[in-house]
C-alpha cells in the first residue's frame, strides 16, 4: 500500500501540477498589499456580511417573475424526487475498477438538487422547500468524507474508502465547506425553526473536516508549503477561494477566522508565484474558471471585505491572468480549448465582470455581458444549481444593462511564456480564419503531447481541432495516462516521425521558439525535434505557420532533418468533419454551406489517409458520433527535406 500510495502521489504531481522544475517567482502580492494595509485591521467582516444580505434581498427582488416561475418548475420537479445513496461498494469502484464516475453521478447529484431547492427556496421564501433542504443537508453531514475517491490518494491510508482518523481537504471537499456556510449565512433563522441542530451540526463539520485539517496541516501538496519549488495549479486557488468564503461566511469567532485568513492569504500567494508573466493558463479556458477565474473572486473577496483599502486594481499579472479567458475565445461558445479543456463553454459571466471592474477593463465587462447573452441567463436564470455562482450573477443583469454585449476577438495574442498563439483574419468579427498554435513542454498542468499542434477555424466554425479530454478515469492521472489515444500527438495537429509520437515530460519541449508579426499576418517558428524520443531519430523538425490575413490563409512549412529513415512520417490532423478529396492534391472541408476549408499539399511528396471512428466518449460529445482523422503520409525516404501545405478559403 505504501509504495503503491508514493507512486500514486508521484504520478498526481506531475499531471495536477506543472513540474517541480518550474520557474517561481516569489511576487507574493497579496500578502504584500494585506500587510501595507494592516493585515486584519483592514478587514469589516461584520459590514460585508450585512451588506451583502442586503444587496441579495435587492438582487432577489429584482429576479423577473418568469426567471422566477421557470426557476422554481426546475426546483419543484426535483422536489419530490428521493435523494441519492451511495454505497461502500461505489466509492471503492476508482480503486476496485478505475471506475470514476458513478461515485461521483451520486455525489454531485445531491448537490446539485440542494443547490436548487435553496436557490428555489430564497426566491419563494414561504418554506415549501425547507424539509427537504434539511434532507440533503443531513446526508451531506453524514457522509464518511466530502472528499472524492479519486483523491483519496491525499490521505496516510492510501485509496480506497475514508480513514475516519483523517479528514481531507480537496477540491470538492472545499466545495461543499462552501455550499453549507452559504447555507448556514442565508437560511439560518429557518432551519433553526426545524430544529438548531442543523447549524450545530454544520459548525461542527466544518470545524472537523476543513478548518481543524486546514490550520493544522502544511503536507496538502496544493497549499504550497512543502516544496517552494513546485508549482501550483487550480487546486490551491479553487480550494482557499471556497476556504475564504467558509471563514467570511460561517466562521463566528474572530480570532479562528483571522488565523485561516492569514494562512489562507499566504498560500493563495503560492498560486500567483506560479504563473507565467503573460498571464496564460497552461490548463486552458476550460479550467480557467478553476484557475484565473477564482483568483478574481478571490481579489474581489478581499477588495469587498476590505471597503476598497485592499486594492490589486493596478496588478499587471493579476490583469493579464484575467484576460486571458477573452485572448482564448473564438467565436460564440467556441474557445481555443490545449489540455483539457472542453471545446465549448460559457465562462461565468459574473467573475468575468468582476474582473472587468476590478483592472478597470471594458473589454472584460463587455465580454461579461455578451456571455450573459449567451448563457441565455436574461430568460432562464443563470446556475440555477450551483449556488455561489447564482448568487454572483444575481445583480448582473442590472449592472450590465447599458454594457454593449460585444467579445473583443482581438486580432493577435502571442504568449511568449506560455508559447501559445491566437491570431484571426478580421479583428473583432469571426468571419474569415482562426487559428491558435501551442509550444511550451509535455509537463504541462492536465498535459497532453501536443507541441505543434495548432487549431484552424473558418466563420467561428470548427475545422482542424483539439479533441480537448475524454471522460476522467483513474487511467487519466497515472503512468497510463498516455495509453488512452485522446493526449497522444497522433490524436493532435502533429507529426509522428519514424513511427514515434511525443513523449511527456517537461524535458520534451519545442526549441528556438519565435514569433514575429507583420503588415499581412504574422508567423510562429519552432522546433519539435526534442519533443521526441530517441526512437523519433530525427535532428531537428522545424514547423513554420505563416497566417497571412491578406490573401486569408496559412502555410505550413516544415523543414526536416533525420538520423537515419525507419519509417514514412506523417502530418497528422483532426479534423471537425471528414476531408474530401476533390482533386491530386486538393482536400476540402466542408463546414457549412458557406464555409469550406481547403488543403493543398504536394501529391508527389504526400499520400493522404482520411479515417474515421465511432465516438461513444460523453468527454468528446461535441464532436458528434464520429471522430475524423487525416493524416499526409510521406513517399519519400530521404534523411533531409522541406515540404509546404496550404490552408485557404
């Protein structure tokens, strides 16, 4: 079990969080700003918390009555229905069968229904929905722990169920620490009429499982105090955010609250040091919301908290960090979606306001209101089962009203620490070509071998893509990982040379990485070749992208040298729909009736091989029921070459 759990812990560092090797920097701005300001001094808790009831009384009185009406249809067909139990047997299945996912169905299934019978219950106040809040609340009192199997890894024992003798503190444990001081700050008064045993019991939990754990303990490797060299991830941000709230909200002694406030603040700090200085997330748009995104709510707490005396307004970094969720967008609900990151996605509107608000930036708070549009939210409600982010967004139609709902689509990003490109034909319009383009290393936090790989929309439709993750299972963060085809470079926009495709790790990195902008477009240089293992046999394998804007299209030159020849290398792509082959030479994809994408290559240089696979992930849904794969296979056997494949309307 012992060498078994070391292993286990080896393997979630390196796919959890980027490698230890990784560049810190010890900026350590909030602690900076929180003791220039007085540290506790600057903080009105007792105010905050009152004037946020009153400004939810407000927000809630302001709900549209058919928001509300649909609000509370959704709650009332839950209302009855009988709540979830999960067995031993469940929560053994990751580590009797890999198995993650029907533990977890349970689980967030009754969150999801408490989350919306309080939400229901604040609209309509009459208490219709109190006895079965205090249900669900008593089963998530009484669970072992709040904590996943999949992460039972965190504790002495190993996976496997819960050692009562340790609590652990992870994401989702931090989660629902929120979701019941939420609970115990809104609903107080009521659930005391069912009885005062409820709030006891939840200040006791809270204290058992996630304030005691928190300040005793400095070995949860997301607190960032064991190694001052590895580097953080979305955990520590996503974990002390929900902590913060927990102590803002639920923790009635002053004295314990400061205490997890302190430490909170300083491995929050941890999460900041990480980051690269252009502000990208190496985990892409998806888990951005985990990462940058609960680091403005995070700011936004302590700004709120602090009465404007905590101030990071004037933060480059913090700046960067927060826009980057608009540099990744391309069209709609499209998003430039390297590692695992969902192709589609509605980043919350409000958390992307408040940054707007707190770097004074109207390209945010415009993109704020134009994915307020698009979540539909004016009609329905937004998380109409995810409480804190309801809450958020509570106020947002008032506060957005006269905000032009546009996305910036800016024309160009370059990233240069994260070596990530996007760059569209017509700034500010998705019409005409999209394309983004990754470097970086295979140690990347939620990797996948993917240097090189660039994406090609046209009309913000999808065209060359990113699969993005399958489903999670326990093979997703072990060795293994890279057995499931999805985070092999075969399965992305890369070459497989010699028979070989890209091995993980950070040591596997593109070289000389360069990017240059000009009148008609710009270009991205980088070689691949120590992406590769020594199998791969190759010297050097320089990919050039030329995006020329003018005559709307890309090339793709590649200049290539190799040890020895084993085997013909391919240019792997995937593509949204399956490519046509309409002449030698000449591939067409069509997107739509008004939208194809063409590819010209050398039929003398290339054979192509169009293949296709049925699609059964629910991780890769989006993509429909089959998955497309092209692939230009080389004719010839020489040790040096340079070839060239055009994309063009």
């Amino acid at each position: 079990m012992k060498i078994y759990l070391f292993v286990y812990l080896f393997l979630w560092g390196i796919f959890t969080s980027t490698a230890i090797d990784a560049q810190i920097v010890q900026r350590n701005f909030l602690e900076k700003e929180y003791r220039l300001k007085a540290g506790a001094e600057s903080l009105d808790v007792s105010s905050w918390k009152a004037l946020k009831k009153i400004n939810m009384g407000k927000g809630l009185a302001s709900i549209p009555d058919a928001v509300k009406a649909h609000i509370l249809s959704a709650a009332n067909k839950v209302l009855g229905t009988p709540w979830e139990v999960a067995k031993a047997t469940d929560y053994l299945l990751f580590n009797t069968a890999g198995n993650r996912s029907v533990y977890e169905a349970l689980y967030f299934a009754r969150r999801k229904k408490l989350n919306a019978l309080v939400i229901a219950e604040l609209i309509d106040g009459k208490g219709k929905y109190l006895p079965e809040i205090a249900n669900g609340l008593w089963l998530i009192l009484e669970e072992s722990s709040w904590a996943l199997p999949a992460h039972m890894y965190l504790q002495k024992e190993g996976a496997g169920l819960p050692d009562p003798n340790e609590n652990v503190v992870d994401l989702f444990a931090g989660e629902t620490s929120m979701l019941l001081s939420w609970i115990k700050f809104l609903l107080k008064p009521k659930l005391d009429e069912i009885s005062p045993i409820l709030i006891k019991r939840i200040d006791y939990e809270l204290n058992r499982r996630i304030l005691t754990p928190y300040l005793q303990r400095n070995d949860f490797w997301w607190m960032g105090f064991q190694d001052p060299k590895r580097k953080m991830n979305n955990w520590n941000i996503w974990i002390n955010t929900n902590i913060l709230l927990t102590a803002l909200l639920a923790v009635e002694d002053p004295v314990k609250r400061q205490e997890v406030i302190d430490k909170n603040i300083s491995s929050a700090d941890k999460f900041i040091n990480s980051y690269p200085a252009d502000g990208g997330c190496d985990e892409g748009p998806g888990y951005w919301g985990a990462a940058g995104g609960r680091l403005v709510e995070y700011v936004n707490l302590l700004t709120e908290v602090s009465k404007n005396k905590l101030n990071w307004g004037n933060n480059e970094l913090m700046h960067h960090i927060a826009a980057y969720i608009y540099k990744a967008h391309i069209a709609d609900r499209w998003f430039v979606n390297f590692a695992d990151a969902p192709a589609k996605l509605i980043p919350d509107p409000a958390i992307v306001y408040m940054g707007g608000l707190i770097f004074k930036d109207e390209k945010l708070q415009q993109f704020a209101s134009y994915l307020y549009d698009l979540s539909g939210s004016e009609k329905y409600g937004y998380a109409q089962d995810d409480l804190n982010k309801f809450l958020n967004n509570l106020q947002l139609h008032k506060q957005l009203k006269g905000i032009p709902a546009r996305a910036p689509m800016e024309q160009t990003n370059w990233l240069p620490n994260l070596e990530v490109l996007f760059t569209r034909q017509k700034a500010g319009s998705k019409d005409g070509l999209f394309m983004a383009a990754k470097g970086g290393n295979n140690g990347e936090s939620h990797n996948h071998n993917d240097l090189g790989s660039f994406i090609i929309y046209l009309n913000g439709l999808p065209a060359l893509v990113d699969l993005g993750a399958a489903r999670y299972t326990r093979e997703t963060f072990t060795q293994d990982r890279y057995k499931l085809w999805v985070y092999n470079s075969d399965w992305h926009n890369c070459p497989s040379i010699n028979g070989s495709v890209q091995s993980p790790g950070t040591s596997f990195k593109a070289r000389n990485v360069s990017f240059k902008a000009n009148r008609h477009g710009n270009t991205l240089v980088m070689d691949l070749a120590p992406a590769y293992p020594e199998a791969a046999a190759v010297n050097k394998w320089v990919r050039k992208l030329d995006f020329n804007s003018s005559a709307g299209s890309i090339d793709l030159t590649e200049e290539y040298e190799l040890k020895e020849y084993r085997l013909p290398f391919e240019l792997n792509f995937v593509t949204a729909v399956p490519a046509r082959l309409i002449s030698p030479g000449v591939l067409t994809l069509v997107l739509s009736d008004s939208a194809a994408l063409h590819i010209r290559f050398d039929p003398e240089i290339f054979e192509a091989v169009i293949k296709k696979q049925p699609n059964t992930d629910p991780g890769l849904a989006v993509w429909g029921k089959e998955i497309y794969h092209l692939s230009l296979r080389s004719k010839r056997n020489v040790l040096k070459a340079k070839h060239n494949i055009r994309f063009y309307r």
